[in-house]
C-alpha cells in the first residue's frame, strides 16, 4: 500500500499551502523523509510570504485556496462558463450588459442574467466572457435587482428544467378474442 508525503513547492494547494504531493511505497517512506517529505500537510515549513503584521500569519490568495481537486478560482471559473453556456441554451430569456439597471457600471464587468419561470437569476460575469455570451442578448441597462439569494437561485435554476410528460392513463387490454376453431367452421 502507499502513502502520501509531501513537500513545499509548487504543484497544488493543501490547506493553504504550495505543496508537491506523491504517493510511495511502504518501504520508501524513511528514504523521503529524510530528503525534506512530510507525512501530514500540516508539517510542511510555510513559504517565505510576508506575515500579516506581528501575528505571524500570512496573507494567502484565497483564489488559490484548494480542496484538493480545485481551486477557488477554478470553481468560479467553471461557474462563469457554466452560466454562459446556460444562457445560450436559454437565449430566449437571457440578457446582458455593461451597466446595471440604474446606470452603474463596473469595471471590467458585466451584468447578466436570466429570467426563469420563478424569476431572474443574475451574476456579474467577467468582460472577458463577452464572447460567449449569446449574440444579440445585450441590453443597455441591466434589468433591477428584485432581492433574490442565493438559495433563490439554487430554485430558480431548477425551473428551468422540461416540465415532466403527463402520464397517459392506459387502458388495460381486454380479453383476447377467441380463434376460429375447426368445429365452429362447420
């Protein structure tokens, strides 16, 4: 069986930290360990990043935070993406723009939204997303916040979902008619 060691350097984050990850076998552990690998995240030294102040903490991207499989800003990412590519399958009911419905703008953002059958969903995308949103979908002013959280969202996604067939009642067949036999031809 393997264990997992680690190691400062670059290659992910763990609980904040630059770490090299690698699985090895039982018998190379001590080999490791005494070149500079560790059992536990936690023992890895910290980086030489400035501390906040006297505390000693240091100031991380918390972008960059991991739970091992991606970043924060990978998520986000893929949320952006995710959202522009639900608009375009939604263009009828999408929309967007560079400023909000009282003429604010923010640099570098967009406005975008769409409206579901439950109400609008809406994120600020990054300018650079422009490309994928559906054409023909910008409006001047973005249209005003009607207060919704982001529990709302979770159920307003969900009302975009096909609405399910109606069941059609069968009726049960009745009883097989009887085959012609030889007597009855007679």
């Amino acid at each position: 069986m393997g264990v997992m060691l680690y190691k400062q350097g670059s290659g992910t984050k763990v609980w904040g930290k630059d770490v090299q990850v690698k699985v090895v076998d039982d018998g190379d552990v001590e080999d490791h360990l005494a070149d500079g690998w560790v059992r536990h995240p936690n023992e890895v030294p910290e980086t030489n990043d400035e501390p906040i102040g006297d505390s000693g903490v240091v100031k991380k991207d918390m972008g960059e935070v991991s739970d091992g499989y991606h970043t924060f800003n990978e998520l986000y990412a893929h949320r952006v993406r995710l959202f522009s590519t639900l608009m375009n399958a939604f263009r009828e009911s999408a929309w967007w723009s560079f400023q909000h419905h009282d003429g604010e703008q923010w640099d570098g953002w967009v406005l975008a939204g769409i409206d579901t059958p439950e109400g609008a969903v809406t994120y600020h995308l990054p300018e650079s997303e422009i490309e994928h949103l559906p054409k023909g979908t910008e409006i001047k002013f973005g249209k005003e916040w009607d207060g919704h959280t982001a529990d709302d969202v979770l159920n307003r996604l969900l009302s975009l979902r096909p609405k399910e067939p109606a069941t059609k009642e069968r009726k049960k067949p009745g009883p097989k008619p009887k085959a012609e036999s030889d007597a009855d031809k007679d």
